[in-house]
C-alpha cells in the first residue's frame, strides 16, 4: 500500500473508510457523485458532462486535477474534486477544493470530516498557504459543518464567473 494514495479511518460501528486517489478507471463513479451533487444542489440541468469527457479531462497528462474516493465496505461512499491555485500575496500555492460530496446515508458519520482532513494533510504535505472552497448560501448544513472545522467565510470577497458564452464573447 503507498500511504501517499490509500488512507484508512475506522469510522461509525468498526466500518472502514478507505479514501484513495481516483484513475481514470473511476471516471463513471465521479460522474455519478457528479449528479448526485448537481441534484443536492438543485443544479441538474447545469451538468453538461460525460464520464468520456471526465475522463480525458481529469487524467489527461496536463490535467492539474485531483479526486479523492471514499470507500466504506468497497462501496463508494464521498469524493472530493480539487486542484491547486496560487496566492500572489503569499508567494505560494493553495489547494482549492471545486466539490465535495457524500451520500446522504453517511452523513454525518465522519466521512466528509476525514475528507477534508486528507486535504488538509494534502495541503500541508505540498506547502500551500490557503486551503479553500466555496459553499452555497443556503446550505446552512455544510456552512455549520465547516464552521465547526474553524474554516472562516471569506465574506468581503464575491464570486464573479463567465460562463462559455462570456468568455466566447470577451476573447473575441
């Protein structure tokens, strides 16, 4: 076992999460935490994605993607989807994490906690300054849950996004 990729944690009634680093071989699973997200997050018609695509995208040889797997049992149970980014100010990388996601039957077991604990080691283990994310308004759950973890909101800052079609439109 390479300690860098698989990580063990007993959790809830002697079950084991197994959280490893996904391959392309994973590409359907993350599809399918993909939706189960999009669902949560009341976003379905926003996933224009294919496991195909996610595939050549997320292990392509250029690709600074990573996912996270969480298994309980051999059952696939949470993913976290994140890359590296940078900090001008502080002359170093961060690690930002796009999704995190786990079946609502795990909720509320530890499962989400030793994700982000994984990437937090992650973090750490490459010297980033800044471990980030962003979170829906409403989703007053997840908000107290990485409360509780001490991770701040960054409330001063807002968001701002082009979609394909703004970004067709300003490179042209």
């Amino acid at each position: 076992m390479n300690p860098d990729l698989d990580f063990y944690i007993d959790i809830i009634m002697n079950n084991i999460l197994k959280i490893k680093k996904a391959t392309i071989e994973d590409s359907e699973i993350i599809y399918n935490f993909i939706c189960q997200l999009a669902e949560y997050e009341k976003l379905t018609d926003d996933v224009t994605t294919t496991p195909d695509s996610l595939g050549e995208t997320l292990f392509s040889p250029n690709s600074n993607v990573e996912t996270l797997i969480g298994y309980v049992d051999e059952k696939p149970v949470a993913f976290a989807l994140y890359f590296y980014n940078f900090s001008t100010f502080k002359g170093k990388r961060g690690l930002y994490l796009e999704d995190i996601f786990v079946i609502p039957e795990m909720r509320g077991n530890g499962v989400g906690k030793e994700l982000l604990k994984r990437l937090a080691q992650i973090a750490k283990e490459n010297n980033c300054a800044r471990f980030e994310w962003s979170v829906l308004d409403w989703n007053e759950p997840a908000i107290n849950f990485y409360k509780s973890l001490g991770a701040k909101p960054m409330d001063e800052w807002t968001v701002y996004r082009l979609t394909e079609k703004e970004i067709k439109n300003l490179s042209n």
